[in-house]
C-alpha cells in the first residue's frame, strides 16, 4: 500500500461489480467508510456486511436511521450522512458521477475533493467522470471494469406483451400506479419500488420480486443507483422528468445507469421503451449499448468553509463562486432557502446572539423536507423546532408526542399511508440529531416503531391493490412446472391450487371477472384440468333428465334448473324451432352432441303437446281443397288469424269444409279464426316465442299474464304481438278474442243504429266498469255519449242472453245469423228507465248511450260468412248516410237487394246483417 497511490477511481457501466469491490476492499482494513447515493442501497449494503461480519462491528447511519454499536469498525451511510474527519483505514463513495447532479452535486462533490481514507480511497461510477478527476485529483489511479453482460436495445413494447422479469421505470408517482394497475390485470400484478420507500418497504416489495410473486417490477430511477435485481429487461415509460425546477430530457448517462440494470452477472439484459414512451434515437441507442458518452466537464460545488459568526456571514460563505473553472456554483438548495427565510424573521434574528446560535439554525435548516409541502409551512415547521431549542434547549416531549401521535395511524389508502410515511421520517430525523431531545434513545425507537407499522401497512395496501395473488400463485407454479391441483365444488365453483378461478354454469365455464384477457388462457387452461371430466358427468346427466327439468324462457333461452344450456333458432317451419347449444369448445364435439340432442328433444316435444290440435289438423288427409289450404294458412299463423286478413277465403269455405276445420277445434269468430285450445297460457306463451323466432325479433314480447280478460296496449310492440298474445286491440286495452266473441254475441242483439246501454252480462264478461267498458267500445268503433238520470230503486231488468255459452254455440249462432246481403231493419231501442212514481228523491247515476260510429277503415266491422263485398267498385268502403239513416254511397249498385226508403242501413254495423238476414227469411 505504502507504494501505491492512496486514490483509486473505479470507473465503468453498471453490472460490473464496482460496489461488490468496495466492499470487498473495506473489509480487508481494519476500519471503512462508504458512502452510497440512496437510504435504500445503504441499508441493503449495511444488510450485507452484517452478514458477513455480525451487527456488532457494523454502524448505519443515514438521515433517518442511527445504528452504531460501541465497537462499530465499518461505517455504511448515505453520502449526505458520512460524519466529517472519522479517520478510517478506508473510504469509499459511489456514483461519484452524482457530482454533476444539480440538487445534490455539490455534496458529492465535496466528498470527492475531501473525504479521504488514512490508506486507501475508492470513488466508483460512470467512466464520463474519468477527465475531471484527473484534473482536480493528483496522483489517482484509474481502473477500468467492464459490463459483466451484454446490453441490447429491444425497441418499443406493449405492457400486455413485455416480457417477464421486466422493470418499467417512471417518474411520476401518479404513471407508476398506473402502469402497476395494468400490469395486475394484465400479468397479475406488479413490486413497486421508489426512492421515498422506506426501507422497510422497499424490501418487502423487492422480495415479493425476487422469489417470484411477481414478474414484474414498477420503479422510479432509484433503480439506478446499484440496487441488485434479477431484472433480464428495462422499460422506459417516459424519457424527462421534474428534477424540481422543469421537466427536462434525461441524459444519455442517466437513461445508460437505469438501463445497465438490465442483466445482472453474466445474464444479459435489454432495454426499451413502453407506453406513450417515444423510441429511442438509434444514435442513443447505441450509446448506451456501447457506454460512449460525452465526458463531465462541471461538477456542481458549494463553499464548504462556512462562516458561522453570523447568519448573514453564514449565507454569504453558503453563496459563494468557485474559483476553479471546472467547478460551478450550485443552484440555491432548499437548506438554503429556509435559511434566507427564517433569517428575515425578527424574532428569529433575535433569538441569534453567537457563533453557536448560528451553527444551531443551520442544523435545523436542513432538515430536509421529506413531507414535500410547501415552503412557507416547511419553514414554519423549522420556525418552531429552532424556537423550542433556543428557548428550553430541547424539542419538548409532550409536542413531539402529538406530533407523532397524529401520524401513528395504519388506516387508509396508499398515498395516505405514503404521506404518513413522508411525515415521520421528518420526526426520525430529528431524533437523529444530537443533543435535540431530553431521550434520544427512547425516540428512536418510538419513530422506528411507527416508521415499521405505516412501512408494513403501505406493503400490504401496495401488495393488495397491484398484485393478483391468485394469478402469481398460478403463474409460479407454472413457470416451475408443477402440476395443478384443480376441483370442481358441488356449487360448480372452479378452484385451482385452492384459489376460486371461475364457475361452471351448465357446460360454459365463466372466468373469474377479476380475470384478465392475458391471465385468461393460463387460468383456462389449469381448469380444464378439473373441467374435462365434469363436462362428460354433466352431460350424462343432463341426457338422462326428465323434461320436467328443462324450459324455455320468453326470450326463447333453453334453461336446465338455473343454467342457460342454449337458445332457440328459426327453423324451416315456426313449428319446427332448432336449438343452439352453449357449450365450451373444451369439453369436445361429443358433450356438444350430446347436449344438443337432448335439448331439440325437449323443444320438439314441448311443440307436439301444446300444439297437439294445430299438428293433427296438418296432417289430416281427409282435409283437401279449400279447406287445406285453410288449414295451412292457420298452422302457419300458428292458430290464430284476424278475421280481415283472410275474409276472402272465409266466405270461399262452403259449411262442409267449415264443418271438417271445426273438428279440429276451429272457430270462425266475428273478430278471429282461432283455435280455443290453443288460447291457454302455455301455448301462448310458447306461440310468442315462435312468433318471434319466425319474424327474427332481437327482443321478444313478453306473454300477458294469464287470466286477464283485458290488458293495456303496448304500443311499443312489434305488429300482430296482439294476436299472438290471443288479445285484439281496443283502443287504449286490449280484449282477449275468445271473450271478444261472447261480447259479440250480446252486442248483436242490441240496437247500435238507434243506441243501447251496456248491460250487466257486457260488463260481466269484460271485468270492466262502466267509464272503463265505454272506452273498449270506443275501441272497436263505436261512440259512447255520456249522461246522468235519476236512479231509480229497482234495478232494470236485464234480459237473460239467449245464445248458449259455448264457444261452439257462440259461433254457430253468429254464423247463422249471416245471411248474404247487406239490408237489415233497425231494432227499436228504449234509452230511459221506467221511474218509480211513489220512490224517495232518487240520486243522480252516470250512463251511456252507444251507437255504431267507426272512425277509421280498420274500425270497420269484419265481414261475417255469407256476406258480398260492399262499396264502390274501387274496393272503397261505403259510409253511412246521414243522421236519420240516409243509404250508403254505392249502395244501388252493390247491394243483394235495393234498401228500403223508409229506413236506410248502416253498412258499416258489425251486427244490423243479423237482424236483416232475419228480416229476409219472413
């Protein structure tokens, strides 16, 4: 050593071993120093040495954090906290290219040209240092080490398509949580790291990264300054960053330092960019792949001579220039400022009486201000700390107590806990400082206590919000090839390795939704593994229920208990619907068929039951002509058919034919052809969903509920929804046909040229009230008037219907009473009530009167059997006269025989041909 120079300057890219050297170095003398650029690099060195040598020789010391033991022999600290003149055998600071950095140079800086080891003196760092060292340090010795690996440029990549074992590099708190949040969901989580991290912390996350919890790694520059990572590839999400002035580019060096993390030893690594990250320029690109940089040519200096006989002697040594033009002043630090703030404070400037009361408010000036506030309350802050120490010579306990006592919380989100964080490293280090607190010892370990709490806190909220467990736990397994442990439960929950990765809902396996897209086919392909044999004990199963087990539903979805199985498609007829099975393309083309069988089985026989009448009519042979062609035309309108759509082919039928179709349960209504049968809930139900099929609706409607006579109007409904239903439209109800046609009956028997009231029959089949009826007829097309008239004791007698209350009667007789031709008499109507001459004052009732009065041409009355077309030949409807009966326009020309002068009838009457067929037959 004697003969050897005294400085040593290890100079080179990362991933060459520089600070495994040192340490090295510093262990073989007998007592060392070193100094490193980060809490979080000395604390891991600190850990190192400890390991190597025992806590009892080992010191640590940063602005936060004091551990010295009596017989400590090597000093780990951070650069700004190497204690001045220790006179060590050894002595060492890293990254030394800091010099040049425009917050912090002028420290590292300072220990370049002072500190000094008693034999040996090592500053490590990039090799852009080499020329001005030279200049300011002689004699030093230079050595060259060289990049243990390969670095290459990888270009630009997506996050969904990086590569494991990547660290993705920000610069804003804000970008890495963004960036941590899309890896969770894309690669199942991500370590962060960053350089306000307690240390604690820090190591937590890293180790999370390190055993493989993770695959990736969100970190700020920090990652720069020796922290060993197993890290194969750097990403760069942004290239500038606030250096606390302005956003500005980073320097080729200093993207080269994140960047040579990459690859650690002999592993090779790369580097690129991600995110809205441009591309790197290839001259750059191939500067930090070949370490080629442009030297530094400044360092940043401030006076370290300081002037302690005033404060304003103080603040000029502090402002002073250097006077070696390799040197540059730097800029204003934030020690400095507080300084110049507290100063121009006259209570401050009182409270300054001597040398010692001077060196006193520097001290407390740089405390730095790790809560990031403003700088007015961080010099509030220190106002108040150099207060209490001028006044009593101490911080008082009682006020730093609630201090620390507001920030001794473990609640919130994580930048509460980060701020909380931030805020006690500020009361950890004023326990640091000696001399400050009546019992240094008992604070320390009180702010180390909470410091450990929030750091634990703030690793599980980190670990919570930006890690899958369930994931890395797949992940893992999967890297290290191990097989999966997977179940289905019997409530059809999916668990691989015990961890819930989805359901099996019928034969469809549903993912997770916390699921990603990326972490899909892994959690997919694990649960096939339990998934593969349920799918065929399922399938078994389901082939061997009973139809009982299985519906449809009015969307025309096919339901096996609470599992959809499949929906229902258009076939070839609306009687004949196909099935669309859902089935994972997984369990195989056998449970495909299978399940798909067992489903059309079920439609098809559902069909043949409730359409038992409607098929056997279609496959009567005896049906021919006319009547099979009607037949058809009701099958493919699936049992119901407004009587105005198909009035041509009504009056084509002679009674034979009529009389095979009503064997079948057909019935020729005055509204409606249906099929009684097929009016039940069930068929009904199942028509709409047929009905819709056949018309290609995106959106079925939906089957009233059963045992309504009358329902509201859904005008948003596709057209014919009424009919399907096995309603008819009434104006703002609609009235189920089959009730409609018993209303008829009743109707015909009435005057409707000179006007009748509603008897209680009418309202007895309708369900209705009286306001609510006379709307339903205005429905239909007639006009109700309104009145009042006393109301007399006795109830008017009603006379009892004299058609039967069958259907088939009902019919029968609203066919017979059709005659051809149009002539009919009016039916004399009474519209008063008989009064009771001896009754008490009788009270007011509300009646109406109705009369025939459509308004538009699909309110004209349907065209019973037997009747000819009316109106002029253009196919126009005539209309009635006037109001005293006047003939219908085109009445000599189209009526069966002339009308009679006396009294014109209404063409347009749904019921006045019965009562002139009866006329006729006199």
């Amino acid at each position: 050593m004697a003969n050897s120079p005294r400085i040593k300057a290890i100079l080179g890219p990362t991933n060459t071993g520089k600070t495994h050297y040192a340490i090295e170095r510093m262990l073989a003398h007998r007592t060392g120093i070193i100094g490193l650029p980060l809490r979080l690099l000395a604390r891991e060195v600190y850990d190192k040495i400890v390991a190597l040598r025992g806590p009892s020789v080992v010191a640590l010391v940063t602005g936060e954090e004091r551990i010295v033991p009596p017989r400590a022999q090597y000093w780990v600290c951070t650069v700004e906290a190497m204690p001045p003149g220790m006179g060590c055998d050894f002595l060492a600071v890293d990254e030394i290219q800091l010099c040049a950095d425009p917050e912090r140079g002028h420290v590292f800086t300072d220990r370049l040209l002072n500190a000094r080891g008693l034999h040996e003196t090592l500053f490590m760092g990039a090799d852009t240092m080499r020329g001005v060292i030279a200049d300011l340090l002689n004699p030093v010795e230079f050595i060259r080490r060289e990049r243990l690996s390969e670095l290459t440029y990888a270009g630009s990549k997506k996050i969904s398509r990086m590569p494991a074992r990547s660290a993705i590099v920000g610069f804003s708190v804000d970008n890495l949580y963004a960036i941590a949040e899309l890896l969770r969901r894309q690669k199942g989580g991500a370590a962060v790291v960053m350089g306000a991290l307690s240390p604690r912390t820090r190591n937590a996350q890293v180790e999370m990264y390190q055993n493989g919890d993770v695959d990736f790694l969100v970190a700020t520059d920090a990652i720069g300054m020796g922290l060993n990572l197993d890290v194969n590839h750097v990403a760069f999400s942004a290239t500038e960053k606030f250096d606390g002035r302005r956003m500005r580019p980073l320097m080729p060096n200093e993207l080269a330092q994140i960047a040579g993390r990459a690859g650690r030893h002999m592993s090779h690594g790369s580097f690129g960019v991600t995110g809205e990250a441009a591309p790197l320029d290839e001259g750059l690109a191939n500067a930090i792949m070949n370490h080629q940089f442009a030297p530094i040519k400044k360092l940043n200096w401030r006076n370290d001579r300081l002037e302690f006989g005033t404060a304003e002697a103080l603040i000029r040594s502090l402002e002073a220039a250097p006077t070696d033009e390799r040197l540059i002043k730097a800029r204003e630090a934030d020690d400095l400022g507080v300084l110049k703030t507290l100063t121009a404070l006259p209570h401050v400037r009182d409270q300054i009486r001597n040398a010692n009361d001077v060196r006193r408010l520097w001290d407390v000036c740089r405390i730095p201000d790790f809560r990031g506030i403003s700088h007015g309350e961080h010099s509030g802050l220190l106002e108040k700390i150099f207060g209490f120490l001028q006044d009593v010579n101490r911080v008082p306990d009682d006020w730093l107590a609630r201090q620390v006592k507001r920030i001794d919380r473990t609640d919130g989100d994580i930048d509460t806990l980060s701020k909380r964080l931030a805020y006690i490293r500020t009361w950890t280090y004023v326990a640091q400082r000696k001399g400050w607190l009546d019992d240094e010892s008992h604070w320390r370990g009180v702010t180390r206590a909470v410091e450990d709490r929030l750091s634990d806190a703030l690793h599980g909220a980190l670990t919570q919000r930006f890690v899958d467990r369930r994931t890395s736990v797949l992940l893992r397994r999967l890297k290290q090839k191990e097989g999966l442990v997977a179940e289905v439960n019997d409530k059809g929950e999916v668990l691989v390795e015990g961890q819930f990765v989805g359901k099996l809902e019928g034969f469809r396996f549903s993912q997770d939704k916390s699921s990603t897209p990326d972490e899909a086919k892994t959690l997919r392909a694990a649960s096939l593994q339990a998934l593969a044999p349920e799918f065929h004990l399922r399938a078994d199963r389901f082939y061997n229920a009973p139809d009982t087990e299985i519906d449809f539903t009015e969307q025309g979805g096919l339901m096996w208990g609470e599992h959809a199985l499949g929906k229902l498609v258009a076939g070839s007829d609306p009687l004949k619907p196909q099935v669309e099975a859902f089935v994972d393309e997984e369990a195989g083309p056998d449970v495909a068929q299978k399940v798909t069988r067992r489903l059309q089985h079920f439609i098809d026989r559902k069909v043949a039951t409730l359409y038992e009448p409607l098929l056997a009519m279609s496959k009567d042979e005896t049906l021919t002509g006319l009547a099979r062609g009607f037949a058809f035309r009701l099958v493919e309108n699936l049992g119901i058919i407004p009587r105005e759509q198909i009035a041509g082919e009504v009056k084509e039928l002679d009674q034979d034919a009529r009389g095979a179709l009503r064997k079948h349960g057909v019935r020729f209504g005055q509204f409606t052809i249906f099929m009684p049968l097929l009016l039940k809930p069930a068929p009904t139900r199942l028509r709409l969903v047929l009905w819709s099929l056949s018309k290609g609706l995106g959106e079925f409607p939906e089957s009233p509920p059963p045992g309504l006579v009358t329902i509201p109007v859904d005008t948003s409904a596709p057209e014919g929804t009424d009919s399907m239903s096995g309603y008819r439209n009434a104006g703002e109800r609609a009235i189920r046909i089959d009730m409609l046609e018993r209303l008829a009956d009743l109707l015909r028997t009435e005057d409707s040229r000179g006007g009748f009231e509603a008897t209680p029959d009418m309202l007895s089949i309708t369900g209705m009230t009286l306001e609510q009826f006379a709307a339903l007829l205005t429905g239909l097309g007639y006009k109700a008037e309104k009145g009042e008239r006393e109301k007399v004791k006795a109830a008017p007698q009603v006379a009892e219907p004299k058609a039967e209350d069958t259907p088939a009667a009902e019919e029968a007789k609203a066919e017979d009473a059709a005659p051809e031709g149009d002539a009919a008499v009016d039916a004399p109507a009474d519209a008063e009530a008989q009064k009771d001459a001896g009754s008490e004052e009788a009270e007011l009732e509300v009646f109406y009167t109705f009369t025939w009065a459509p308004k538009a041409r699909n309110n004209r009355r349907p065209q019973r059997d037997g009747e000819k077309p009316r109106g002029k030949p253009s196919g126009k409807r005539g209309k009635p006269g006037g109001k005293k009966g006047g003939k219908p326009q085109g009445a000599k020309s189209f009526q069966a025989r002339p009308p009679k002068k006396e009294k014109a009838i209404d063409p347009d009457n749904p019921f006045a041909a019965a009562l002139m067929g009866l006329k006729d037959q006199k």
